[in-house]
C-alpha cells in the first residue's frame, strides 16, 4: 500500500489475527539483524563509565548483511570469540586535543564497509580537552527475543481493515460526525456524508457515538479476515526485507510444529 523509506504499509487478507499476531512477534522477535555485542575499553578518561559507553554503543543501529553473516549459534567456527563469518569489529579512537568535542557514531571504523551505523549523527560521548576513548568493538547478529538492541523495527503494528457504512435515507449530514473525527475520516460534500480516507479510521466510533439518529446513521465496523501491517525500520534491514524473513521464520517455526504433533502421534 504504501512505501517510504524505512516505512511500510500492507494490506493482507485472508488470514486471520493469530496469523498476523504470529507475524509481528516474528518481525519483533526472530528477525536477526546485527548490533554491537561486547566492547573492549582501551583507554577512557571521559566522564562516563566503561559500562555507559558500551550500553550506548549497543542501542546504536548497524546496517546488516544477512546473507555474509551467521548468528553465532550457527556459525561453523563454534568459538566464543567469533570468526570473519559471525562478528565484525568496529574501532574508535579519539582525543580532544584543542576543547571539548562530541564523539558520533560515525567516527567508528569498521573492518567492513557494509556493516556500519545507520546514522553518523547519533552521539556517544562528550570530551572536555585532553581527554580521551579508544576503543574496539564487536558486532554480532542477534534476535529481538534476547535483547532490543537486535530488534530490526522501531515500531511494528497492525489492525482491522475498517468498514464505514452510511444510511443514506437516515443520514441528514448534519456535520457532527465529520467535526469529531481527529483523522478527518469523513468529509461533508453538498448534502452527503463521504468517506474520504479509510485506512486513517482507528475504529473509535466516535462519530457512530455523535450522531443525533436513533439508531446511528452511520456504522462502523471491520473486515474480519483483512489487515493493515505497518512496520518502521531501523535502517539495520530494508522494511521488505524484514517482512520476508519474518514469513520465512513463521514457515519453519510451522514445520517444526507440525512435525513435533507428527511425533507425538506415532
């Protein structure tokens, strides 16, 4: 339906809420994407703790390959201290040799080019002169279950596709349901009531609630087996990419299921 950026919007029919509840969870919680997972402190004379930076290092967004990259769990090298295959580190290495500077996300270096924050302008610290941080820092990909530094969206929503109906004959368009609504769902034309933006409608019947009409000239209500998805990126993954994945895992996660029911049946 709609695309901007690290936004997006879809229209899904023909499933059914625990379907569509599953799929969120899924973009929430399974989705991979890579954030940083430990940080070694070299040398930090700034007012903040070590514990303070690495946090802030840890929340800052990274763009993700995930088809260069296994999760840790999966990677063939089965060390704790990762491989090429599983971790990316990053460096940082800053002074403030003539006042006091800000340090931003996009002063860290990482070994690969593809792997680096969202933003350059996402601040860690402040440094008053002659103070320093020097830093590595090692990334890895994690899922939203186990931390929300791994959470490839910002926000991830759905609801009902909504169905206005209006009573022409019982309608006198007396304007009041149109005033009330904040989104401006409505709009009077002339003699008649009009829907002028339907997916904007929260279903809050407020204009049903308004109508001076015994029973209401206008209902509101909802298509049972339809959805608008919306999702807002990170920037770590391509919303597109986000949606594929998540219906990627729910595929297996339904396999797995299935054979699991299969097993205890025999």
């Amino acid at each position: 339906m709609e695309k901007d950026g690290n936004t997006m919007r879809l229209l899904i029919k023909g499933v059914d809420t625990p379907f569509i509840n599953a799929l969120r969870r899924n973009v929430l919680a399974e989705v991979p994407c890579m954030a940083i997972d430990e940080v070694v402190i070299i040398e930090n004379s700034s007012v903040l703790h070590d514990e303070i930076i690495a946090h802030r290092l840890g929340l800052i967004p990274l763009k993700t390959d995930l088809d260069s990259y296994n999760l840790p769990e999966e990677c063939s090298c089965k060390s704790e201290f990762g491989c090429n295959l599983c971790r990316v580190t990053l460096t940082l290495d800053k002074e403030a040799k003539d006042g006091t500077i800000t340090v931003y996300s996009g002063e860290l270096i990482s070994e690969n080019p593809n792997i680096v924050p969202v933003s350059d302008a996402i601040p860690i610290v402040k440094l008053a002169k002659g103070q320093k941080l020097r830093l590595e820092a090692y990334a890895r990909l994690g899922r939203g279950k186990d931390h929300a530094k791994w959470q490839p969206v910002s926000t991830c929503t759905y609801k009902y596709l909504p169905r206005i109906n209006i009573d022409a004959e019982s309608c006198d368009a007396c304007g009041k349901c149109v005033e009330i609504c904040p989104r401006k769902v409505l709009a009077k034309k002339g003699d008649k009531i009009e829907v002028r933006d339907l997916l904007a409608c929260s279903l809050c019947q407020d204009c049903a609630d308004v109508c001076p009409k015994e029973p209401p000239a206008i209902k509101i209500g909802w298509e049972e087996n339809a959805f608008i998805f919306g999702l807002e990126s990170t920037g770590a993954l391509p919303p597109e990419r986000i949606m594929i994945e998540a219906v990627k895992i729910l595929k297996k996660q339904l396999k797995e299921f299935a054979s699991q029911i299969e097993v205890q049946k025999a």
